[in-house]
C-alpha cells in the first residue's frame, strides 16, 4: 500500500488516494482541512528525494509556478519544504488530459475545436512567459481538459526562468522529443520561442491526426526536428483553412527567427482566423522552410527527398548517412547520460544493413571528392559536438553558480517590511495567500523560498503567506430579514442556522421574517457556530367566545350579536314551540361559548309560541262519585312525559380521519357520537328527548365546528 494514503501533512493535508506518477513525483488527491475543499497535491518521489539535485529542480518548479496566476494555468494553492518531505498543493482538475481526449476522439479534431483549445494554449504562454518563465515541455500530456471545454496548462516540471534558458538534451526532454524545438534539440540557448514551436507541433497533431516525425528512437525524433521540415497539413488534409496551415508551419519554423516573436504575436493571428477563416495572411507556409543549406551550428538542413534513380539515389543516401553519423553522436551523449553500458545494438546493425544496401545501389566508379566533403563534415562535427559537450557538460560544472542566502521574514509584518531594502537585499517581495491564523493579522507565517536557505541569483523574489487574523466569524444582523434569506447568508458566513426556528406571534414583524436572533450581531463567532431564530407568525388574531342569546328576545339577542364584534348576516328562522316564549330565541349556532374570529355570522330560530294546531280545549272536569273511594286517582295529578330517543343522520362527506359529533339542543348536548369520515360517508347519531316536546332544530356540531341544524320529531 502507498506510504502516503490516509497521511495528514502539516496537520491540514490528508492523503485521499493515488491519481497520477510522473518522471519527478506523485500526484496524490487530497482534501484541506482547514478549507475543506479538495486539491492535488505532488510528492517529490522517495528515490528522487535524497538527490540534492532533484530536490533543487523540484523546489525550482514550485518557484516558477507559484509566479503564475492565469484561468489556463493549473493554480498552486501552497508549498512545502521540509528535510523528509517536498510537495506542492494545487488545485484539483476535474478532466482528461488533451492527449487522452485526442485519443477519444480518433486522435484528429475538427479544425475549429483545435483552434479553440491552441488559443487557450496560447493564452497561458503568454501569461507564464510574461513572467519570465518558459515551460519547456509543452505537449497533449501536459494539458488538462476539463469538462466545460476550457484548458489547463499543467506539469511546468522543467521549467526555468528566461535568464536561465540555456538548454541540455536532458532525459525529460527526450521523453517529450515529438515536441520539441530544434534549439533544444542541439542543447542550444531557449526562449519564449521554443514554447511556440511546440505549441505549434500540438496544433499540427490536432488538425492532422499524426505528429511531424516520427522514428525508432528519441534521439533520431530529434534529429529530424535539427535537419527536416515535415508535410504541410493540408498535404495530408485539404480540408484544413490555408490560414490555419500558415498558422501551424509559421510556429514550427526550424529557425526561431521566422517563427512568431512572442505568444501575443501568434494570439493575434489566432483570433484573425477566427473572426475570418478564409483571411490570407501576407506570408505563406513555404516561407518557413530553411533558405540557408547551413543553419547557425553548421548542421546541414535535410528535406525529403524523394527517391529516384542511378546518381540522385548515390546522393540521397549519401545525405542520409551524414544525419546517421550525426544521430550516432547524439545517441552516444544520450548513453552517457542515461548511464555506463547502455548501447544502441540495433541502431548499429540497421547502419550496417543500410551500408550493405547503399553499395549494391552506388556507382561502382565515381570521383573520389564526395568521400572527402563526407569526411571533412564528420570531422567538422566532432569538433561542434566536443565545443557543445564542454559548454554545456563540464563548463557549467566547474564554474558553481553565485548563490544567496534568503532572509528569514518569518514574524514579520508585511506593511512594514516590503520596502526594506537593508533586510531584503536584491530580493523582491511578494504577497501570496492571505490565510486565517493565530497570528495577528498582516503578519507573515510562510516564505517560499525558505528562511536562510541558498539560492541561485536568478531567483529574485521571495513569496510570503500572511496571516489573516484567527479564523473567526462576525455575527450579521439578520433581524426583520426574510427567514429563508437569513438562513442564506448565515450559511455563506460559515455559520449554521437552527432549523426549524421557533415560532411566535408579533404585531409589528411581518409573518416569516426574523424576530430576535442569538448569537447578537457582530460577535465574532467560531466557524460552524448554530444560530438561533426566533420568526413571526403575524399578528395573533383574537378569538371572541359567543354570548349566550338562548330566551332573549330577537332586538335583543340582535343587539349583542353586534356589540361583540360578531356577523349580522346569520340566518333567522321562526318555529312554533310550546316551551319558549313567543319572540325569543329557542336555539343558536355557533353555540354560546363557542370561540370564533370576529365577523363570524350566528344564526338563530325565534320562538312562535305555541302551534295552534295542535293545541286541544281543556277536557271537562271529572266528577268522582265516590269522594271517598281511595281507589280513584287525584283529579289535580297530571302525567309526566315520556323519554323517547330519535337518529339524526349526519354527513361526513368532507371529511378524513376520525370526527367527533355533538348534538346540542337549548345549548345542552343531547347526542354524540364518533366516527372515521374515511371509511364513511354519513352516520346516524342518537339525540334523547321527551314526547311532547314537538319537533325542535338540534344543532350539530363536527369536530367543535356548527355545520347547522337539523329538525327532529320527539312525538313522531
């Protein structure tokens, strides 16, 4: 398992998982925890970690990509240097790689999808070499799609300040020799420029589905890109806009003076492309190829050639054995710098192959001259190659270069020390990130590079991390805010609302905003802290408890309806009853004691005395014969009336669940039941009354509710 997965660096880091391995380092997904956010983070690899040498192009990588802040750049968030440990914190890319999406799509892309992803290409350039910086290994590998078709420049592994543009045919290089210029190539001096060659080699690979050159090995890929000019693109492809091509070849220009002198200059081709792709430029694409048969070291310039017969054929070979003898020498460098033993038995044996081939072709006579310029170019060659090979190997490591110790800056306050020429010397300062810290505000808790550690005199700027003060939050003043809005800002404030909020009545707060709140506002809070909301329901309506109007008269029960602030639009029904005065109230609903919001209407049945209908003469007296006779009942008693129980039927329709029903007559229940309003649909619920009492109006309630009244016959 990974020595690193589940590790917490610095205590902020914790190591996710594994995501990529590259020539130097690993690049491991991680999560912050003091930001909480994902990001990558690249491990200098263990077996690279106690080079001095490795250590120092890895910090060296950190310095220059820590210099660039650009949409199309890969951002560094943090770096860190330690005697165990080297890693660099950047941001974590959602996406694929440009090679990888070029392989999705069959390798070759629409030339306007090219055009859109070489401009952003662009763009970074320009940003990176602004800043003096040079990347030096631009290719499909080393640019990220991400999933909304913007690009990220990423991996500046090599790169160098411009001041310190002076090549080698280095392993990483050759790794990345499809792409790279013929300056580098050589282990000549570099600029912007080499970068424009190779973003041009990337546009030719995305428009054509196929790279300039190929070969069996690196060091033969490079000697082509030294001495060959490759097919223009719409050899391979007509389709391809004529601008485009000039685009392509004027960027891939063997001579860095034909080619673009700066990313702005290609940008602004670009977009003239875009705005109009049939426009015609005032070069073409032939303009790039070699005029001059020698180029600046000499070497000899080779173009295809294409095969014929009898001298011509004698020459061509002759041509392809002086790059063979040059691609033998380079391959040679290349074996020592990859190490004692390493030789090239196959590159040998296809030469002798080739020899025994050419001379069954040649001329058998032929004048001895050409073997002379062949020797005298060999020779011409060693000597470039041991002139090179002394600048560029054992020059450089006997002259060390002149260093500095970097200032410790460490506790300082920024504001009073970023004019200090007498501290900081020939460096420059730089504010990087400002973080929350314990350390009180503006002053400065990381440098990069390190305090009192030596550094080349290319490097002029010292990065610093200052402290924001701890890591806290002010409480914002959220009452009489909309509740759902208040919650929005506490969370954008890192704060954490209560859900749900308490409730409450208020006169003067609109219903759902904020009434009172705790934490008070501008208490500084820790990040996460709850807070506690108190929101508005609106003013609370008052209930008013209906009077009793039962025997009153109908002005008078009229009267109080309207002075208790109650409805006067209820209905008034006249019945016949033989127990209430005529003119007065027999029944109401709601019912007296029932509470309800002000205007609600109450109906009432006005007694009219009783029905003359039914009223019968008084029977004549009863006289006993026999007064004395104890059997015969007392004319004065009367008989009382008769208990009698009747149904009212009552709907449900309306209704769920379960329902209570009350039965109210003269304010007194009479009747209740319950019932479950889903599984019916009416109920007959059984009112007690007495015979005689005629027919009366029970008033029916539902859950507390009056729904109205309904008639029952108690002598029925």
């Amino acid at each position: 398992m990974d020595p690193y997965i589940g590790k917490l660096l610095d205590n902020r880091y914790e190591i996710l998982e594994l995501v990529g391995t590259g020539g130097m380092a690993k690049v491991y997904k991680a999560r912050c925890h003091r930001l909480n956010r994902l990001v990558a983070i690249k491990i200098l690899r263990e077996d690279l970690s106690q080079d001095a040498e490795f250590r120092r192009r890895f910090h060296d990588e950190s310095q220059a990509v820590a210099m660039l802040s650009h949409p199309n750049i890969v951002a560094v968030y943090d770096v860190s240097r330690s005697s165990e440990l080297e890693y660099i914190v950047m941001e974590l890319i959602d996406g694929i790689t440009l090679k990888q999406y070029m392989q999705k799509k069959g390798n070759k892309l629409n030339w306007r999808e090219a055009l859109h992803f070489i401009t952003q290409i662009i763009k970074a350039l320009g940003h990176a070499h602004s800043r003096g910086i040079i990347h030096r290994d631009i290719k499909p590998h080393n640019v990220m799609v991400l999933r909304d078709g913007s690009v990220k420049v990423a991996d500046f592994g090599i790169a160098r300040v411009a001041s310190g543009g002076h090549s080698t045919l280095t392993q990483e290089a050759l790794g990345s020799v499809h792409y790279i210029s013929p300056e580098q190539a050589r282990g000549s001096h570099i600029d912007a420029r080499s970068d424009l060659y190779s973003a041009g080699v990337v546009l030719y690979e995305m428009i054509t589905g196929r790279l300039p050159f190929e070969g069996d090995t690196p060091v033969s890929v490079a000697i082509q890109h030294i001495n060959s000019i490759p097919l223009s693109p719409r050899e391979l492809d007509s389709t391809i806009p004529e601008a485009l091509e000039v685009i392509t070849m004027r960027a891939m220009a063997p001579n860095p003076d034909q080619r673009y002198l700066s990313a702005d200059e290609m940008l602004a081709d670009l977009e003239e492309f875009r705005k109009n792709p049939n426009i015609n430029f005032d070069y073409s694409a032939s303009e790039f190829d070699p005029e001059d048969p020698m180029d600046e070291d000499g070497f000899t310039q080779v173009r295809p050639v294409h095969t014929g017969s009898g001298r011509a054929a004698g020459e061509r070979r002759y041509e392809e054995e002086r790059t063979q003898n040059r691609s033998r020498q380079y391959e040679e460098e290349y074996a020592q710098r990859r190490g004692p033993g390493r030789r090239y038995e196959e590159e040998s044996s296809r030469r002798s192959r080739r020899y025994e081939e050419d001379e069954e072709d040649m001329p058998r006579q032929g004048p001895v001259w050409p073997i002379v310029l062949a020797a005298a170019a060999v020779l011409l060659f060693v000597v470039l190659m041991v002139s090179f090979l002394w600048k560029a190997v054992f020059a450089g490591s006997l002259t060390p270069p002149k260093t500095d110790e970097v200032p410790n800056l460490i506790g300082k306050v920024y504001e009073e020390i970023k004019n200090d020429t007498e501290l900081l010397g020939r460096f420059t300062l730089v504010a990087g990130d400002t973080v929350a810290d314990e350390a009180e505000p503006g002053t400065i808790i990381e440098q990069t590079p390190e305090a009192e550690t030596q550094v080349e005199e290319t490097v002029t700027e010292i990065t610093v991390t200052i402290s924001g003060g701890p890591d806290t939050v002010a409480m914002p003043r959220i009452d009489n805010m909309d509740y759902q809005e208040a919650c929005r800002l506490l969370r954008e404030k890192g704060l954490k609302p209560v859900v749900p909020p308490r409730y409450e009545h208020d006169d003067t707060v609109e219903e759902g905003h904020v009434i009172s709140y705790t934490p008070l506002e501008d208490v500084e809070l820790p990040p996460s802290t709850e807070v506690y909301m108190v929101v508005s329901l609106g003013p609370e309506e008052q209930k008013i408890e209906v009077p009793d109007l039962l025997n009153k008269t109908e002005s008078l029960a009229k009267s109080m309806i309207s002075s208790y602030n109650l409805g006067d639009k209820g209905r008034t029904e006249h019945e016949y009853d033989d127990t209430v005065e005529e003119g007065k109230v027999i029944s109401q609903y709601p019912v007296a004691g029932t509470k309800v919001d002000p205007g609600t209407n109450v109906n009432l049945i006005i007694s009219l005395g009783p029905d003359p209908s039914t009223q019968t003469p008084d029977p004549p007296p009863v006289v006993d014969p026999d007064p004395g006779n104890q059997n015969n009942p007392d004319p004065g008693t009367t008989t009382d009336p008769t208990p009698v129980t009747k149904h009212v039927n009552v709907s449900l329709v309306g209704y769920e669940g379960e329902v209570t029903i009350r039965l109210l007559l003269d304010g007194v229940e009479v009747g209740s039941a319950t019932a479950d309003a889903t599984m019916d649909t009416a109920v007959d619920v059984p009112v007690q009354g007495k015979t005689g009492m005629g027919t009366r109006e029970v008033a029916v309630y539902i859950n507390g509710v009056a729904i109205g009244t309904i008639p029952v016959n108690f002598d029925a």
